[in-house]
C-alpha cells in the first residue's frame, strides 16, 4: 500500500475561539489534547495560529485590549485545542534580570495534564536571546514535550536562517540539546505548516 504522506497531518476543519482564561483554575474543564504556542511578545504567534488553521483573524479576535495577559483557547475540529500563551519578557527585579511570565503560565504549563505539547516561536533572524534560552530551560525542568519553532523565514535567506537555527541550538542548555524537534516557519509563505500539523497528528494519535 502507497503511503500517503498528507494522510498523516491533522486537517483543521473547523477552528473557533472558545474562551480567555485569567490563570490555569479558569481553564476549560475538559479532556482535549491541548498544543500550547507561547514565545516572547511579537515573535509571530498569532500569525501562526491564523496561518494553521487558514482563518485570518482567529488569534487577532482574542488579543483584544486587555487579553494579552489571558490564556486563550480555540477548539479545532471540535476535538483538540490550540493554546495561546501570553508571551514573556524580562523584568528588572532588583538588580538582577528575571524570566518575567505570567504566573497562570507557569502554573498552566506545569500542571496541565491534557497538554501534548508547547511550541515555543522564538524568531529565527535573531541571535540567541538570553530569555529564550532561560524559559526552554525552565520549561526543560516541567518534563512536558516541546519544540522550537524558528518563525518569519521569510524574512531573510535560507542560509542566513540556518546559521542562526544552529547558532541558538548550539547556546542551548547541554542537557536539552537534541531534545526538541526544531521547525522552520513563515506565517507568510507558510512554511513549516504541515510539519506542525504532523506533530499535532502525532500527538492525536
Ligand atoms: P505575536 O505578538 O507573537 O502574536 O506576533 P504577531 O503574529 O502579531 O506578529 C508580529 C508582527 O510580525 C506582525 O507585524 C506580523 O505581520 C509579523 N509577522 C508574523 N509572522 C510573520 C512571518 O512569518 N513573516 C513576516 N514577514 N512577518 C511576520
């Protein structure tokens, strides 16, 4: 029998916004296969989301004023969910820098136990950013299953993104290098969508 590499990717049918929750106890109450996308602010993230499900728009309608810092859930197929994360940046606490993310993530990302995998978008035209670094570290430390997304390909050429890719892979903590399944994106040309849905698929199955 042919194998049909297409059958092996998730088709995303219907893909509808369900709910902003304010910390992990507002999660939705339910069983799905959760993905979580998370990344520092700007990265492409609702880009991407609109992008893999193909409705320009879905990720805009939830990051109202106000909704950045939510958890926000969109129901796809009416079977699993895609997560949107707020993003995390650093904050100045005393003298030292700190991995500032909201608290509802951490709590989301270390308890949830529906969640199959974060993609974490880190932007491939940049040379490793301590905070990228630090929060796969952390995130390491959870034990949930990640993978890198290197976002807006596009933006520069292949050779130019492939030194960078392996330029963070190398700054990577020692002990998760070659962990993480890495991925190579444009929410403009839509490179990198099918290996994502094939992960999803893969975490369906
Ligand atoms: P978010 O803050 O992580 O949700 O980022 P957005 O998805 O809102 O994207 C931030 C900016 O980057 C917007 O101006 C997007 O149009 C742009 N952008 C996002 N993804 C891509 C991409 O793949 N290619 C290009 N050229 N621009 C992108």
């Amino acid at each position: 029998m042919a194998i049909v590499p297409g059958a092996w990717v998730v088709q995303i049918k219907s893909a509808t916004f369900h709910i902003s929750a304010r910390n992990a106890e507002a999660a939705p109450e339910w069983d799905r296969p959760e993905f979580a996308l998370i990344g520092r602010s700007n990265v492409g993230k609702s880009s991407m989301i609109n992008m893999l499900t193909n409705k320009a728009g879905l990720a805009k309608v939830s990051a109202t004023p106000g909704k950045t810092q939510l958890l926000n859930f969109f129901v796809m197929n009416e079977v699993w969910s895609l997560v949107d994360l707020p993003g995390y940046g650093f904050a100045k606490v005393a003298k030292n820098q700190k991995i500032d993310f909201n608290e509802s993530v951490g709590d989301y990302l270390e308890s949830r136990e529906n969640l199959r995998r974060v993609f974490t978008l880190i932007d491939s035209r940049l040379p490793p950013q301590r905070i990228d670094i630090d929060f796969i570290n952390w995130l390491g430390e959870t034990g949930v299953p990640f993978a890198l997304i290197f976002t807006k390909a596009d933006k520069q050429s292949p050779t130019k993104t492939k030194a960078n890719v392996d330029t963070f892979l190398a700054a990577m903590p020692e002990h998760l290098k070659g962990t993480a399944p890495v991925i190579v994106s444009s929410s403009k040309d839509r490179t990198g969508r099918l290996e994502i849905l094939r992960m999803i698929q893969q975490g369906l199955d």
